[in-house]
C-alpha cells in the first residue's frame, strides 16, 4: 500500500556468516551477564550492612539496579539480534485478541489514551510463534499509546481484517493507528534502527528493531506511514496452508 516504509531489510538471511554472528552474540551477552551477576551480588551483600551511611547505601542502590537493568536489555537485545528461538504453528488470532484486546487497553488506559478494536469476524488460522507475535503486538500498542498520550486527542484504533477485506495481499491485516505528531517519510527507516529512540534515556529504542526482525522470522510484513497526524502501523500475516 501507497506511503507505508516497510521493515524487509531487517528480514534475517540464512547463512554461515549468520550462524557465525548468532553464536559470537550469545557468547558476549553470557559474557556480560556473568560480570553483571558479580555487579549485583556484591550489591546485595553491601547493603545487608547496618552501618552504611547514606550516601553509600543509595550509590550502591544505583549501581545494583543498573546491573538488573544491564540484564534485561541483554534478554532483549538477543531477541533484536535474531538469536531468540522462533517456533511457529498454526494459530487462532480471534482466540489470541481475547486477551491481547484487554491487555491492550489496559496498555492506553494507563496513559489516559482511548482505546477502540475491531476485528472481522472468522479469521483465518495464521502460522506464527504465538508468544512471540504476543511480544511484537505489546511493544506496538505502547509504541502507539505513548505517542498518542502526547497529543490531544490521545487516541488509538486496531483494526484487524480477513484477507482481501482491506489489501489485495492475501494475507490477515492488521491496523494499529494513533493519533502522533507529523513525522516525516524519511525519517520512519529511523525507527527500526537498534537503539534509536526519541524518547529519552529510560527507552532502549529496540522496540521496533525487535518487531521487525521477529516480524521477518515469522514471515509477516511490517510497514510504517504516517498522514495527517496519524501513524499506522501494518502487519500483514499469511495464512496457514
């Protein structure tokens, strides 16, 4: 469809070259989780003592909750780099957005954005890692509930469609659209670069770059566009043979 800047160049090729770098990146983040593991124990017996002052106790604090946040960007940062295990089956999207609607509106309900989903009824079964594409659909709809909780109208709409409803693609569409400010086409590409974020240090800026590579290992097309004030995201899904 016309506008949309589509993520295929984080599609992950197959390769010896590839297997080389899945390996060399599993060995560093073992690497920095056995130094981080030392960061936090000793943080933890360091303020089991009584007698620390203040200020002792509170640098220590900082330093052990940056060890557990070192940890979790590690867990994530193997997922963006394609090293997350990805079994695939058939699935029942309408039976998956039971949960997935509710949890999404919790998602905006937090931030005070309204929140409205709509599904075609009947869908057909995909072939997708179900706690995977779980993972993509979260870090979409708190991408789109954090842009909108910027904007006035603070709104977000998902709308999924039966093929042929919406594209002449073939596949199950799925819509996620917010209201955002303007954003430029040539600056979309941005958005699925590892650690590129525009919202400050407590982001990593992988939440695109991860749905994108997990998009592209599962065989589900990603597109960003954003018009007059909205962006929309798609995520065209084959259908299971």
């Amino acid at each position: 469809m016309a506008d949309f800047v589509f993520a295929d160049d984080y599609i992950l090729e197959s390769s010896k070259t590839r297997d080389f770098y899945v390996e060399f990146l599993k060995g560093l983040i073992h690497k920095n989780n056995n130094l981080v593991g030392v960061i936090q124990g000793f943080g933890s017996l360091i303020l089991l003592e009584d007698g620390l002052d203040a200020n002792m106790r509170e640098n220590t604090g900082q330093m052990e909750a940056a060890a557990r946040t070192m940890t979790d960007l590690n867990k994530k940062v193997l997922t963006a780099g394609g090293c997350g295990r990805v079994d695939c089956a058939k699935a029942n999207l309408q039976d998956m957005f039971r949960f997935q609607e509710d949890k999404a509106a919790s998602i905006c309900s937090a931030l005070g954005v309204n929140f409205k989903f709509e599904a075609t009824p009947g869908l057909p079964p995909v072939f997708i890692d179900t706690t995977k594409f779980s993972e993509i659909f979260e870090n979409l709809v708190k991408n789109a509930a954090e842009s909108a909780a910027q904007t006035d109208k603070k709104a977000v709409l998902i709308e999924v469609f039966a093929p042929g409803a919406a594209t002449s693609t073939g596949t199950v569409d799925i819509f996620i659209r917010n209201t955002s400010a303007d954003i430029p086409s040539h600056k979309i590409p941005e958005f699925f670069e590892g650690f590129y974020s525009s919202k400050g240090n407590d982001h990593y800026g992988l939440g695109l770059t991860t749905a994108a590579v997990l998009c592209g290992q599962m065989n589900i097309r990603m597109g960003i566009k954003c018009v007059d004030s909205t962006t929309t995201v798609w995520l065209a899904i084959p259908v299971a043979e």
